[in-house]
C-alpha cells in the first residue's frame, strides 16, 4: 500500500490518523520508520502558547512528565519541534478506554474495579512523590494496554492550562464537573494532590456502579451535590467498599483521606501487589532546545503528504477495531455509538465528503473542510457547549474507503442523535456485505 500517496514524517516518525483532540494539542497515531514501532503524537500550536504565554510552564511540565517512568502512566519518549509546532512522542496504547469496558458491560465486579483502583492510586501516588498532578482525572483518561493494564493519560500535561500561584495553591477550574473535587469547583485555591484523590473515588464509584454518583442535567444543581457530598452507594457494594468512598468523597479537604491512609485499608489491601519499577535517568536536552531564547524553535523538515486520503493498512484496521473484531469495525446499525463511530463505503473520497456536508448542513453544523477531512460545528448549544464532530476519510483499497467521526466537542448523546439522523441521509452510500445484504432482504 506504500504506493498510495506519501505520509507526513516527523523526525523518524511516519504521521498517521488522529486520535483525539482538545484545545491545545492534537493527537496522531505514529509509526517510527527505523523500529516500525507505533507511538502516539500530541501536537502543540507553537503559536498558541506563545499567546497565551505558556512558554516556562510547558518547559516544566515536559520535563516533569519525562521524569515520570511507572507502568501506569503512558511514557513520554522524547520532544521535537518545528518552526511552528512542538511535537511530543508518547507510548501509544490500543486496548481501548476503561470507559469502553463499563460501557459494554454495564459495571465491574468489585474485585475488578479493585484491581483498576488499585493501579489508579499507585500511579496517581507516584506522580504526587515527583511534583506532578492531574486535575483532570477521568474514564476517558484511563487507556487500558492489550494485557489489561491500566495506563494513565495527561498526567502532567492536563495541568498546561493551570497556574500555580506564590501560595502554592492552584486556581484554575478545571475538568469535567461530575469528576471535579469540590474546593476546585469553589475556585479558592486548592491542593492538587486531594483534589486527584477525590476524582480517584468518582472513578471508583463509577467502575462498580455503573453510573455517576453526582449527576443532573442543571449544572447549579450538580454542584450543590458536589459541594454536599450528597450520592448514596447501591445495594451492591460491600460494606468496607461504601465506607471507603465515603471517605475518598469527604466534601472537606483537610478530612479527605490521604493516599498513604488508602494503601493501609483493608478493602483496597486485597490482593494488593505493589507495582515494580526502575528509576531511569533521563536527558532533558530536547527539552531546552524546543525554545531558545528567541522563542523560536528547533527546527527540521516536515515533510507533506499528497493531497488524498491517508492509507490505512489491514495493522491499522485491526488496531481501530474492538478486540481484533473486524465485524465491529464497519458497524452496520451504529445502535452503541460512543465518541467515535466508523463506516465503510465504495464512493471516491471527494464524494463522499460532499455527500457528509450536504447531510449535516440542514441539521445545524457549519462545516470547514481541509483535504479529505471535516471540521462541522453545531450552530445550538447543548449540554456541555457546542457539539463540534471531526470527520476523516482513509482510503483502504482504491474503491473501498472507511470514514471516521468523532465527537471532538460537546455531548456524547447529542453526537448519538446526530449521527442517527446523518445515518439515515447516508444509507445510500454505507457499503454492505452481501450476507448483510441478504439479510435484511430476509428480514
């Protein structure tokens, strides 16, 4: 398939399709050319974190972040920029969300969840010992490798947009409210290390419940709960379970449970086995140089890719689809969509881009369109903000290709409904098997 159209390289990496998006950084599946090894790269606008004065604040958190070696936090390998980018090369993970878990099996038994929590606080303790916080702890942060084992997202890169003032406290609001410590909610200051133990006991909750133990529609509403504590644990947690988030949940601080008082306790001791690891030295040179004192950066060639659509390879097909499943890849009826969705079609990309735009535009979106990719912002505000979908076509053989959307902003059930209405508009173009065919013939 290598004739298909050369690849962006970065440095020894071979750029290929986007894996999330936030409002600093992009993040790429990468490939590097010498070890075929794959990576995941986070990508910075240069631009906006000179604007936005960031400089000595990204400077530390790289540097931090690469201190960090423990088998539950993604690795970050090394540092590169352009003259208008930086890139960060991270440990790429492929066995989905722990979110993906609960969301195909509705909760975990607790001797599961337990096994998660307890690599959760391992990791969380171990980046509080070298200076680093989270803030923005959350399902969608927790990656799980292809043994299961749970690996941390962002640790230390989520802080980019907080400030620590002269008290030590951190002032920023941040991170998705049903996850968020209540002093962080106040916006009086807080201390980075309880405001992660709080989010650990969300998750924990979550992992065993099912559902969230604070949630209502009415943001004033949530926070009250937030502020008060007020959930209750379902009939199915074990006693010594409810009492220990009880103790995580504790709306004040100061009581809050600690991290070296949660190691002791008996519920979470069960088959506890302490994780092992090497402390490695590591050279922070790449860091220095991705600004000098001009502001300007390394630099070296990026090379561009042709105008078509990125190829995808039967190693990425099998790596974007659940569980080496390939059926679940082109889901047909699309009835579980999470935050991303994939279907397959035999219509040349231009077309099939055109056919997207004229679906979406009588729902509300604006659509910008770059390459064999499109941005479509919804003109109505929902739960959480404008709900903004990033749609990609990759071209699989010359007259089969697959097409990505993905929620990038906004709510995943109004993405849910939308891509329901865009699916009906689209039938004609979504390809079929033949048994698929026939079968709804039968039907």
């Amino acid at each position: 398939m290598g004739s298909m159209g050369r690849t962006t390289r970065v440095g020894r990496y071979e750029l290929g399709r986007t894996l999330g998006e936030g409002n600093f950084a992009k993040v790429k599946f990468a490939k590097n050319v010498e070890t075929r090894e794959s990576v995941a790269i986070k990508i910075f606008d240069k631009d906006k974190i000179l604007r936005h004065k960031m400089v000595r604040q990204i400077k530390r958190e790289i540097s931090t972040m690469k201190l960090v070696r423990h088998p539950n936090v993604i690795e970050m390998y090394e540092v590169m920029a352009s003259k208008t980018k930086i890139y960060i090369v991270l440990e790429f993970v492929d066995g989905g969300e722990l979110f993906d878990k609960i969301a195909r099996n509705g909760k975990l038994k607790e001797d599961e969840a337990r096994k998660y929590f307890q690599q959760l606080i391992n990791a969380v303790d171990y980046c509080h010992s070298r200076g680093v916080f989270h803030r923005d702890l959350k399902p969608e942060n927790l990656l799980l490798d292809t043994n299961g084992v749970l690996k941390i997202s962002d640790f230390g890169l989520s802080a980019l947009s907080q400030q620590v003032r002269e008290d030590g406290l951190l002032y920023t609001t941040c991170g998705t409210p049903n996850y968020v410590a209540p002093e962080v909610v106040k916006d009086k200051g807080y201390d980075g290390a309880k405001a992660d133990i709080w989010s650990c006991g969300v998750i924990l909750f979550v992992l065993m419940a099912g559902y969230l133990p604070f949630e209502d529609s009415n943001l004033a509403s949530l926070y009250k709960k937030i502020f008060k504590a007020n959930f209750s644990c379902p009939s199915w947690f074990s006693t010594s379970a409810k009492k220990l988030i009880k103790r995580i949940l504790d709306p004040k601080p100061q009581s809050r449970i600690t991290i070296p008082e949660i190691l002791e306790n008996d519920w979470f001791k069960k088959g506890y086995q302490p994780p092992h690891f090497e402390t490695v030295d590591v050279s922070l040179d790449d860091v220095d140089a991705i600004f000098n004192e001009s502001g300007e950066g390394t630099n070296f060639v990026v090379e561009r890719q042709e105008e078509r659509p990125v190829p995808l390879n039967a190693f990425d097909l099998i790596s974007t689809s659940q569980g080496l499943n390939l059926g679940t890849l082109f889901e047909k009826q699309m009835g579980l969509v999470k935050r991303e969705t994939r279907f397959t079609t035999k219509l040349p990309a231009s077309e099939i881009l055109c056919k997207i735009e004229e679906a979406a535009k009588p729902l509300g979106f604006g659509v910008k369109k770059h390459n064999y990719k499109l941005k479509m912002q919804g003109e109505k505000s929902g739960r959480k903000g404008h709900l903004a979908i990033a749609t990609e076509v990759f071209e699989v053989a010359p007259s089969l290709h697959v097409v990505e959307l993905r929620k990038s902003r906004g709510d995943t059930l109004e993405f849910h409904k939308f891509f329901k209405s865009l699916s009906t508009d689209l039938k004609d173009i979504i390809w079929k098997s033949k048994e698929e065919t026939s079968g709804s013939d039968a039907s």
